[in-house]
C-alpha cells in the first residue's frame, strides 16, 4: 500500500467506494488521514463500516463544512455530461477535487528514496486502443529483464494498492482519461500516448475535450520522456508541443505502417518489422511477424511503444526481442483460443469501440466475424472500408438487426454468442479466423467486456470438445 501523504489528522471525504474507492480509504488512514465514505450503494457503505471506515451523506447541506479534499472514484462525472451532485457541492464549496492517481504521484516519492542507488521511476500509458497491451507487454519485458516491476491502475491493482517501490523498482500504469483528467498532480517519468480514436465522448464533451484529458498527463506532468504515437494528427500535434527540435530526443515518435524520419528519436513498424532510428541512424530491428502475442498493425503499435519505454530504461534491443517472443498476450486482446483443422479463433472481446475493431480485423486475411452489442457515439461508420478481410459477419446484441443493416459486408442476426459461434465455426473454411470483435459495447447482454469474452471462449472450447 501506498500511504497517502499530506492530510494527517485532517478529513478527506471519498466518492465512490468501488475497488479504486476502498483502497483509497485504506491509503488515506495509513497516511493517518481520516476517510469520510460516501456511496449511493447501501450493501457497499456497509462493506465500508465493517472495515472501521465512517460513511457520511455528502449529499446533506454542510457535508463539506470541515472536508480538507474529495477523492472522487473515475466513473463519477464531475462535469460532463452533467456533474454530480456531490462533486458540485464539494465545488461550491471551495473544496479541492482530486482522484487515487492524484494520490499516487504526490505520495508515492517519499524520503526514503534519498538513501536509494537508483530512483524508482514511473511510467504512465494512456490513448484510446492498446493501453492494456502496451502496459502488460511493458511489463513482460522488464520482468524478464529482471526487474522489480509493478503493474496497476486501470489493469491489475489499483495504484495505492501496490508495494512502495524499493531501490531501482520500477511501476507501469494504465491510464484511462477518466483517471488523468481530475488527477491534481501527475508526474511520471517516461509517458505513452498510444492513438486516439471517439470515444467517451458525452463525459469528455467531445472529441476535444477527450483529447484534452489525455493530453495533460504530457503537459501538467512534463515526463522527462514522452513516447507519442503520431499516426493520428492528434499525436502529431501532441508530439510537436513537447518537442524542443527536430532531433530533441526527450520525444520519441512512434507509428505502425509508415516510415519515420529525421533527427530525433523514431520506433516505427512496417511490413511486420520493428525498426528504431536515432540521430538518421538505425538502432535496432524486430521481425514481429511470428509473433503470435502480437497480431496485426495495432499489435506492432503496441510493441513499438512497449519497445521505446524499454529503450529508455536502459534495455538492450536483443533482450527487448527475446521478452516479445514470449509474450503470450492478455485474456480479451487478441487472444487465440484454438486452432483445429487450419481455423483459428481469436477472441478480442475488448474491441468495444469502432477503431479496435477495424484494427482487429486488419490482423487477419480471412474473417469470419461475431461483432454487435451496445453501439457507442458515432455509430459505424468508422468500419466503412474497414472489412475487406470479412467473409461474413455473425451480429449478436439485443439490437442485432439494426446493427447489421449497418455494416457493408453479409450478416447473418444471429442475436446471441451461442447461434453466432455456431453459425461461424459451421461456416469456417481452413485458412479463416472466427474473431469476436464487437465494435460495441458489452452492457445490452453482458456485465462487462470480460464476461463477454468468457462467453465466447465457453461456446467455442465447448463446441470444440
């Protein structure tokens, strides 16, 4: 646990009392401040009384009359599309607003680093599409380098919930925009900006706001390198303000499909190999092609970001290699679950957005695709152009013919997993991929992206024998 410094003997009120939540109350009363819980949820406030924590109605008139901050949890909006309403009286208040990650980087440096050889660094990735790759990859290649690595935030534990890090420690974090944009202090050492593609777009107020949010872990926390992926006018932008010059290599620019040039720094992919630039010089190169944790462009994207931060931390490109061919992916990413009689099925339940779906369905020549769900803002007409891999596509969703008439290839409305796996494994030919990439939303039929791809995993392994 990361105790929170700053608030001894003063009240903290906390928003939320979810995983990121709880363990914010618990980081804040090991830093001897004193929590003050508030959750809509009757059955989670009596979780929080029976660790000790003391619940208080944040709603009530005068609720924030002796609260020094509120520690508001990412799902909670605070001004788009509409704030709540507690966050709004905390506001009104003068109160100061501020979320776990906030918390992390203003507590986790701490006096004893003094006495270290080697500083303990942070790295932070955000974009929309990769992240969880990028940080899990990232954290593949440090562990089997041998270094003592932590993995948190929007993948394996929440960022107060990891060990302080000792001598040389090393943590990588996955950051949402839900999580960078109310976050008061943020100061990583090495920060990715993967893509950026529409998405959460009512909370953000649009497609500039979304940005925006991304955009200030570069320009609050002024990372003594960022790695920019600059394949989206967006990164280019974003790269540009933080570089000082043509060959200021505190910038690393990355890109899947086309060659970078120049002075600077450069990791860039093409053809299914990973080539670094320095100085107009070439540093390293990866054949990426058989590797089978990393399909497709959007893949090599992630493995050009992974391989930058790995670069910058000291790592050789060799070593960097041999961590990239033993990756075996992560559960919902990409991830093959069988191969039988020359058909691959490829589970990417995480594709819940328009772009990762077309970057999905570019990773493989032949598709039969199960997609549909909850659409999001902007509907589908990002896929237009996107499906030249498609045989056929298998629509699941409460909504599944609407969403079919949407698409520019053949569909079959097959409404649930069980028909759509059915109908494409009796449909697919050697050679073919059945992929589930939904380009929607889980929520119509599923808790969750995971319980989705648990789904999809069940029908085919059980179909499979």
């Amino acid at each position: 646990m990361i105790p929170v410094l700053g608030f001894a003997e003063a009240n903290v009120a906390v928003l939320g009392l979810g995983r990121s939540g709880l363990a914010t109350a618990r980081a804040l009363r090991a830093g001897e401040a004193i929590p003050v819980c508030w959750d809509d949820n009757p059955a989670t406030r009596e979780a929080a009384e029976a660790e000790g924590f003391t619940c208080r109605d944040l709603h009530k008139q005068g609720a924030f009359d002796d609260i020094a901050s509120l520690i508001v949890s990412p799902g909670i909006p605070h001004l788009y599309p509409k704030s709540n309403p507690v966050v709004r009286a905390a506001l009104e208040a003068g109160v100061p607003v501020d979320n776990d990650i906030g918390l992390f980087f203003r507590s986790v440096a701490t006096p004893e680093w003094d006495n270290f050889e080697r500083l303990p660094r942070v790295v932070a990735v955000t974009g929309s599409n990769g992240k969880s790759t990028t940080v899990a990859l990232l954290h593949h290649i440090l562990e089997s380098a041998g270094k003592e690595v932590q993995m948190a935030g929007n993948i394996g534990r929440g960022v107060l919930d990891i060990d302080p890090p000792t001598d040389g420690g090393l943590v990588v974090l996955e950051l949402s925009s839900y999580q960078i944009e109310l976050a008061r202090s943020l100061t990583p050492d090495v920060a990715i900006f993967t893509n950026l593609s529409p998405d959460h777009l009512d909370r953000h107020g649009g497609l500039g706001g979304y940005f925006a949010a991304k955009r200030r872990l570069f320009a609050e926390g002024g990372p003594d390198r960022a790695i920019i992926g600059v394949d989206e006018d967006e990164g280019m932008f974003l790269a540009g303000q933080m570089s000082m010059g043509q060959a200021d290599d505190r910038v690393i620019r990355v890109s899947s499909g086309r060659k970078l040039a120049g002075a600077g720094w450069n990791v860039f992919a093409r053809k299914g190999f990973l080539s670094e630039y320095r100085k107009g010089r070439q540093a390293g190169s990866i054949d990426l092609r058989a590797m089978t944790g990393l399909p497709g462009a959007h893949n090599h994207q992630n493995a050009c970001a992974a391989y930058a931060a790995a670069r910058t931390l000291g790592l050789a490109p060799r070593m960097i290699e041999g961590a990239l061919e033993t990756y075996p992916g992560l559960p919902h990413r990409s991830q093959t679950i069988a191969e039988v009689d020359g058909v691959r099925y490829v589970n990417d339940s995480k594709a819940t957005n328009v772009d990762s779906a077309a970057k999905a369905l570019s990773a493989f020549k032949k598709v039969r695709w199960i997609c549909g769900g909850l659409e999001k803002d902007g509907g589908l007409e990002g896929l237009k152009g996107a499906t030249g891999t498609v045989q056929k596509a298998y629509v699941i969703g409460r909504e599944a013919a609407k969403f079919a008439l949407q698409l520019d290839v053949e569909a079959e409305v097959c409404g649930s997993m069980a028909v759509a796996v059915e109908r494409a494994m009796a449909d697919a030919q050697e050679g073919e991929t059945v992929l589930l990439a939904p380009a929607a939303a889980s929520f119509d039929q599923y808790d969750s992206f995971e319980k989705r791809g648990d789904d999809f995993i069940a029908e085919v392994t059980g179909r499979l024998g």
